[in-house]
C-alpha cells in the first residue's frame, strides 16, 4: 500500500481519521465504536475495516480492537493533522465562524501540501490545536492533556479552563452552534453551578447560565482550576 493520502479512497481516509481519533481519545477501537463515530452500519464497517486490513494498514488483536500499523498510522496523522490545519486556516486567517470550521475543513485537507502545514503552522500564535482544542499531530504541546477532567466529573462549585472538546462533538453542526453562541469554547473559564438529578448540568460561562446534557458534558474536557 502507497504511504501517499492521496492514494487513498475516501472511505478509508474516514476510517483511517476515526480509528486514529478514537485512540486519541483513550477509547478502545472496536468496529462498533468506529461506526457510531461515522453513523454507519455494522455491515458497512466491517467491509470497510476488511479493506483497510487488506492494505496493510490496520490489525484486529485478539480482543477484536482495531489498531493502526506504522503505515496506516502515519497516514491517519497526515490525514488528521492537515484537517486541523485546515479549521485553523479557516478561523484565524480567513475568518470561518467557528461553529463552521470543521465541516469546509473537510473540503480544504484534500488540496493541502506539506508547504501549506508548515506555513499555517508558522502562523499559529497559540499552543497547536485545531479550533476546538485537538492536538495537532506532529506539532507539539504544552497542554497537559493527562490533567485534562470531563466537565461531567465536576461538582457543584468546581472551577475549569475548557481545553478540549472530543471529535463527537465536532460532528454536530448544531452542537457547535450552540456551543458557540452560548461561549462554550476553549480558553473560557467554566463554574459549575448545579447538577440536576437527569445529569444536565448548569454552567457558569462569563457570568451567563448554560445548559449541558450529560452526554454533551463528556465530551468537554477542562483543566481544573
């Protein structure tokens, strides 16, 4: 199998980016957890892992976890990194709403060359992460990302930084919307103000009320304060 992205179907380059961002997250990686990532079917998936096993760039291990080769890693960074890029690009350069960022993202990543990393890269004044708080592959941090907590394990009078918000949640058009309308993006400090029996949390954001479902809450990691 080439090492070029450009080689690549777009399924696979779906695959490829979820089985990469799942690991990223700490999750385990099984076809079940690929498909809700991508609203796909069982059936779907397994065809679609079959292909990625066929070309050398995914294993299944004993416990039916997915895990990238050396090969299918580096193109799941590539592939990753230039989509991170790419919001970035669209938010800080050419003024893309943020809420906006992720979905002509997936437009942009396919025409970006290593030049066009390395320029935008040049570019970035803040820690190298994509608009929504993801790490840039190969880029480097100084986010403690192991400190990282959910907003969903805080109590009633907790403090936090938002740093992070999980790909799921990138997914949702009208989950950023609200997110951004309501100012719930990275660099905000939150308080948590209540937790209602249902699991929906009352926020605190720049001395505004919001409200967070369980499911929501997380997605949305802080650095506690």
């Amino acid at each position: 199998m080439s090492s070029d992205v450009r080689d690549l179907n777009p399924a696979s380059k779906e695959y490829l980016e979820a089985i990469y961002e799942l690991g990223e997250e700490g999750r385990t990686v099984l076809q079940a957890r690929v498909g809700e990532r991508l609203g796909l079917s069982a059936a779907t998936v397994s065809e679609g892992v079959k292909r990625l096993i066929a070309d050398g760039l995914v294993v299944v291990d004993d416990r039916r976890e997915l895990q990238l080769t050396d090969v299918g890693r580096s193109l799941a960074e590539t592939l990753v990194r230039r989509h991170r890029l790419a919001e970035r690009m669209l938010t800080d350069i050419l003024g893309i709403p943020w809420h906006q960022c992720h979905e002509q993202a997936e437009d942009w990543e396919k025409v970006m060359t290593p030049e066009v990393e390395q320029a935008i890269l040049d570019k970035l004044e803040e820690d190298p992460t994509c608009p929504h708080g993801n790490p840039i592959p190969g880029a480097g941090t100084a986010i403690a990302w192991s400190e990282l907590r959910p907003v969903a394990a805080m109590a009633p009078g907790d403090r936090g930084k938002l740093i992070r918000l999980l790909e799921d949640v990138e997914l949702d058009h009208d989950v950023l919307l609200y997110l951004e309308n309501k100012k719930l993006m990275p660099g905000r400090e939150l308080i948590l103000k209540s937790a209602a029996p249902d699991g929906t949390l009352t926020l605190q954001v720049e001395g505004e009320p919001v409200a967070l479902g369980p499911s929501l809450a997380d997605n949305l990691w802080i650095l506690p304060s």
